[in-house]
C-alpha cells in the first residue's frame, strides 16, 4: 500500500539540524555501528520526576536504552508504568530530570525551547490514540498542516502522503465523513508527510475496532519495511509486540526487561 520510498539517509537530514554551528560540548558524535545498524536513540540512566507541592512522583527510574535505525520497538507496561513518558521525552514534549537522551545526534537532555522545537519538526512524527485531526479542515488540509513548518511543496507533499495511505481518493473530505480507520490513516499520513526519521505512536488502534486495527498494524509494519522509518510503539496489548523487532517491559518506571522477537508475525495474523 505504501507507495513511496524515502529520499536521503537520516544522516542526510542532519543538515537541518542546530548542531552543526554549535559548540562541541553540545554536540554528539555520530553513533557507533551495531550488528551492521546505525545507532538512532541512546538513553542513558534517564530519569524523569514530578514535582506536585511537596510531593515528587519518579515516573522514569535510571532508563538505560539503546534503538538501532529502522527498529520497529513496542514498549508494554501496566497503567504508570512510565510508558507514555518516555514517548513525550523522547518526542521533545517534556524534558528530562537527569542522565542523558540523545536521537539521531540531538542530545535532548540539552536542547533549548527553540531547539526542541526545531527537533519536533524535523525529526520526530506523531501518531496518537486519538486522531485529533481538525474537524473543520479536509483530510489533505490537516496533512498540508503539518507541512507549513517545514519547508516545500505542501500539496504535492500532502497529496504523496494520502496516496502512501491509501486515501489519495478522500482528500478532499472531512473527518466526520472518514471512518475511524480512514482519520488514523490521515493521522499517518500528517505524521510522515515530513519524512521524519522516527514515528511516535501512542496507542494508535486504542480507538479502533479488531478489524481496523489490524490494517493500521499493518499499514505501520508496511511503513516500517519500505519506508525505513523507526518507529516506537506504546501499546497495553501484548499482542501487537510479536510484529516488533524488540519489546521493551517497563514496570514502576523502570526498564525491567528487552525482548528480541524471534519470529516476527505479519500484522494480519496477530489474534488478541
């Protein structure tokens, strides 16, 4: 279904990024080759810890972590677990307590406001449980939306994306006429309309029926093959880690345990 290939390398994209002028204490090197993969994200004793008046909640607990390029990675856990924190550290939306997280040489743990802007734009796609799509705007709009800040053609970039998707033929209509499926479709398609190096996925079937989220398992594992994006994937259904290439269990915010996935399943056979 996927009808695109990704143009550059991730290396490519390191052009856009702040670093470049930067002084060296800031900047990383390049990642070290393993087992023949590029090294994309490398978290480092990272902690993370809520303050509420008096009360601190640590949410991430000393979080050692390496992701190689193109890594389909699930990450399971019961509610609290830390799941959805390490998600928003990693996608430059909060900010570490301490150690040290660095994604395709950002190191995150040192950024600026204005530099994690830049970050999220170019860098990082998102794709939500809830498809929070603009319900006045068509679904090429809500793609073209993303793509107002970075810099190209946005139609011809918007129009690829829908036709990545499969809904090349519902550009032109608006969420409340889009089945659940076709709005997550539409949400894939705004988040790697920017070719971002790495997808961020928050529980993107949680709303959706056994069926449809079969198809967008599918469409993601497709996006992953063809495409070469890596994509990190929160879910509670255990189910959805035999299609991944490794499965991170946190548990109290900690990182318990990380499994290789022997024998990887094709989306359209998971049963949970």
């Amino acid at each position: 279904m996927v009808g695109w290939t990704r143009k550059g390398t991730v290396k490519g994209r390191g052009a856009r990024t702040p670093f470049a002028a930067r002084e060296a204490p800031s900047t990383v090197t390049p990642a070290a080759e393993g087992d023949g993969r590029k090294e994309i994200i490398r978290l480092e004793g990272v902690s993370k810890v809520y303050r509420m008046g008096d009360v601190e909640v640590q949410a991430l607990k000393g979080v050692d972590l390496t992701v190689y390029q193109g890594e389909f990675i699930v990450i399971l856990g019961p509610s609290g677990s830390g799941k959805t924190t390490l998600l928003n550290l990693l996608g430059g939306m909060d900010t570490i307590t301490s150690g040290r997280m660095v994604v395709n040489g950002w190191d995150i743990s040192r950024l600026t406001v204005q530099e994690l802007t830049e970050y999220r734009r170019t860098q990082i796609g998102f794709v939500f449980q809830f498809f929070n799509l603009i319900p006045t705007l068509t679904a090429l709009e809500n793609v073209e939306l993303a793509l107002e800040l970075v810099d190209g053609d946005h139609r011809g970039k918007a129009r690829e994306a829908l036709e990545a998707v499969g809904l090349a033929h519902r550009a032109d209509h608006f969420p409340s006429q889009l089945s659940g499926g076709e709005q997550q479709r539409v949400a894939i398609a705004r988040a790697i309309c920017k070719d971002p190096p790495i997808l961020l996925c928050d529980e993107p079937t949680g709303e959706l029926d056994y069926e449809t989220g079969k198809k967008i398992l599918a469409l993601m594992q497709e996006i992953n093959e063809k495409m070469g994006q890596t994509i990190i994937m929160v879910t509670h259904n255990s189910a959805i880690s035999e299609i991944s290439h490794r499965t991170v269990y946190l548990h109290s915010g900690s990182l318990a345990k990380v499994v290789k996935t022997e024998v990887r399943k094709r989306a359209e056979e998971l049963e949970w």
